[in-house]
C-alpha cells in the first residue's frame, strides 16, 4: 500500500469536458472539499457542475474504509471508476476530487467512466512523478491531555516534525488526538514525559504502547 504526501492536481480533457483533479491526504479531504464546492458553485459556473470525489481510509480497527459521490452524474460513471483508480493504486488515507467542466457534448456512461477513471490516474501518475506517493505506513492513534499553559510548546513540537493533529478545548485544557510510528511516538513520549509534572497526562494508548 502506498500514500500521498501532499494535495496535488492536474487537467485531463475528453470530448471537451474538461476534469480537473486534485489527490490529496485524508486529513486535507474534507477542507479541500468544501473549498472546491465554494470555489465551483453551480449558480456562478453552471458549466462547472460536478464534484466528483472518491476516498480510501484505514479506520482504527485497520480496516480499509472506502467512500464515493458521484454528485449527479449518472450512477456508478464517476465517483466509481475513481474509487477504482485508487484502488488500483493500492492508496489508502487519500482522497480525489474531481471538478468537471462540461464541454457542450455528451459522453455517455462508458465515456464517463473512462474519463473519471483517467483523471484520477493522471493526478496519480503525476504524485508518482515528483515523489509525493510513499509506502504507507501504518500508525497508532494516541489520546492526551495538555492544560492551557502547555498547549504553545505542543504545538511546536508537531509543526516542527511536520505531524498532524485533532484537539478539543474544555475548560481545563485540550484533548489531543495524533497518530504516530514506534518512532514517532518514542520521540515523543520522551518529550511528553518531561511535562507530567505540569499536567500532561495519556487518555487513551494503544496495547502495543502499554507496558
């Protein structure tokens, strides 16, 4: 299995249709998503009337969680043939999405689904070219704790090392949700642990984690 660094896009034409792609990590689907719908609104660019959109997403469980829209093209002509692509791709944790622009002429469902099918693959082709595909790597989700007064130097920490996080505020500080590698995550329990004293705490680790 492999995954995709970094949102990147390219334009495939069929018929004069024009497809624009973007294939992007997970954690950058459903912000990218909605910037594209806000970018495309049908009412200012009726010709721009599809978002596309196809996502592969290994779940806590290590199951392999797949989803598609075909957003109003006709059923199983779009949103499939991509989801086919990144299957074939074997990419997990990365979404595609697909913004078409019609071109005045019709291309009927086996022509649809050659040109979704393509345009996904493209923006593959292209990942594959500058060396945003890697191996996928399989990670572990850890919940933590920071108060208030920690959350700065936290913040650092992963902007520093490029690592993503979720968090949520209460009133006493935040819950932290990352994911990390064994060497990720020896990293940062080595840095973590020098903050027990001033209330950092784990909530939630994996059993490979505990000792």
């Amino acid at each position: 299995m492999q995954t995709v660094l970094r949102v990147l896009s390219t334009k495939t034409e069929a018929k004069k249709s024009t497809f624009l792609c973007f294939l992007c990590p997970i954690s950058e689907f459903k912000a990218l998503h909605e910037r594209l719908k806000a970018e495309h609104p049908k009412a200012e660019h009726p010709k721009a009337a599809h978002v596309v959109w196809a996502l592969r997403e290994r779940n806590g469980y290590g199951q392999i969680v797949e989803n598609q829209s075909d957003d109003g093209e006709p059923k199983g002509t779009s949103g499939q043939p991509s989801l086919n692509a990144l299957r074939g791709a074997q990419l997990v944790n990365a979404g595609a999405l697909i913004v078409r622009y019609f071109g005045g002429i019709k291309l009927g469902t086996g022509g649809l689904v050659r040109a979704y099918g393509a345009a996904v693959n493209a923006a593959i082709d292209e990942a594959a070219g500058c060396g945003a595909l890697v191996k996928f790597e399989i990670k572990s989700l850890y919940l933590f704790f920071t108060p208030y007064a920690l959350g700065s130097r936290f913040e650092h920490y992963f902007e520093k090392r490029n690592l993503s996080f979720e968090r949520e505020f209460n009133e006493d500080g935040a819950i932290w949700r990352a994911e990390f590698n064994s060497a990720e995550f020896d990293e940062f329990q080595a840095f973590a642990s020098g903050f027990e004293q001033e209330g950092f705490k784990f909530y939630a680790l994996p059993l490979a984690a505990r000792g």
